[in-house]
C-alpha cells in the first residue's frame, strides 16, 4: 500500500468505518512517482513543511519558504530543495541524516489545495545543484514513496502580502536578522558569519 496503513491507522479506520474509502483512495490517488500536475503545484510553491524524526521516533516540524520554485522536481521520483542559513540547530536535516524518512506538505493558501509528498530524503554536501542557489548551504533531496492530494475542506484562505526579505536573490544582499545582533547571540555566531561585520552601532550595540 503506497499510503503506508498500518495497524494504527487500520484501527481507526474499522472504527469509523473509512476503511473502504481509505483503501479507495490509496489504490486511485497515492503514486509513487511526481506527474506533470505534481510538477506544476510544487514548483509554483513558495513553502512547504518539511515533518521528520530522530533516530528515536521524535518528530519535528518545520517551516521552509523560498522564491517560487525553489523546490525543483529533478525526476519523475525525486525534488530537491535548499537550505539556507537559519538558527544553527539544524534539527530537521540533522535528523535527515540519523533517519531518513521525511513528509514534505505543499498548500496553495489562496486557492485552497495542498499535496502531500513522502519518501526518503538524503543530504550530499557537493550536490551538483548547490550552484542554482544562491547562498544555499547544501541541498535535500527527497526520493518519494507517496505522493497524493489532500482534502482542501478544512483550508483557511490567505493571500500573500510579501514575500520574505531574507531570502537569498542573486541581484541584492541578504539583510541579517535582528535576533543575530543581539548580545545573547552575537558571541555565539559562525566565525563567518555575514551578522559579524554588520554595523551593531546603528542598534546601540
């Protein structure tokens, strides 16, 4: 089964009495390779949320945004994505690494629609993709397992107001964050790091 029922799943399903529909669903919907309408939904996305766990079973969330397109669709089985810099912690692509089964949700908050994509995600430091983004720290890829539409019903409506300023763009610099000039993170930063030779003066700093 591409949706990956297991005993938890099939318990509530005989509940409420779903299994028929589930199963339905499963056998028309969930595929395991990206077609030309997956293609155009998640390469028009400007985020997505990225769901992994440790090596423990302990999940985390994550928020991911870029410039429409950001998330590329490589082949009919695989998408890749960037990930720039953030807070260090590194606690989504750190569990990448330690285990590898991710779930990626893709919405349209303006038209109400959203995708679901699952599979296997894998980290290569000199990715042949890294140059197409700008300031990328690495790439993710994802080799999926399920990919399948969701129920749009329960879709609140939102439209874009902006776009983050801090996404890296080849044709301006990146601003840095406030939070990185503060004086309990400023100390802590990557020798590197771009919030080291900004002007704290202008902050009082």
């Amino acid at each position: 089964m591409a949706a990956g029922f297991h005993a938890g799943s099939r318990s509530l399903q005989d509940r409420f009495d779903t299994r028929a529909l589930a199963d339905r669903i499963d056998s028309l919907l969930v595929t395991d390779t990206i077609d030309d309408g997956h293609r155009a939904f998640i390469e028009t996305r400007d985020m997505f949320f990225l769901a992994s766990a440790d090596a423990e079973g302990r999940p985390t969330c994550s928020y991911k945004g870029g410039e429409p397109g950001f998330v590329r669709v490589v082949d009919e089985r695989t998408v890749a994505f960037p990930s720039y810099d953030g807070n260090g912690m590194y606690l989504s692509t750190g569990n990448v690494l330690v285990n590898p089964h991710v779930g990626l949700l893709f919405l349209d908050l303006e038209r109400g629609s959203r995708m679901r994509l699952e599979g296997e995600a894998s980290i290569d430091l000199d990715d042949p993709l890294i140059g197409a983004y700008h300031e990328a720290q690495f790439v993710v890829r994802v080799r999926a397992r399920a990919v399948y539409p969701n129920c749009p019903r329960y879709i609140h409506r939102y439209q874009l107001v902006r776009r983050s300023s801090f996404v890296p763009r080849n044709d301006c610099p990146t601003p840095v964050p406030d939070w990185k000039r503060s004086d309990w993170a400023y100390d802590a930063l990557p020798a590197a790091d771009p919030a080291r030779d900004a002007d704290r003066e202008s902050l009082g700093r």
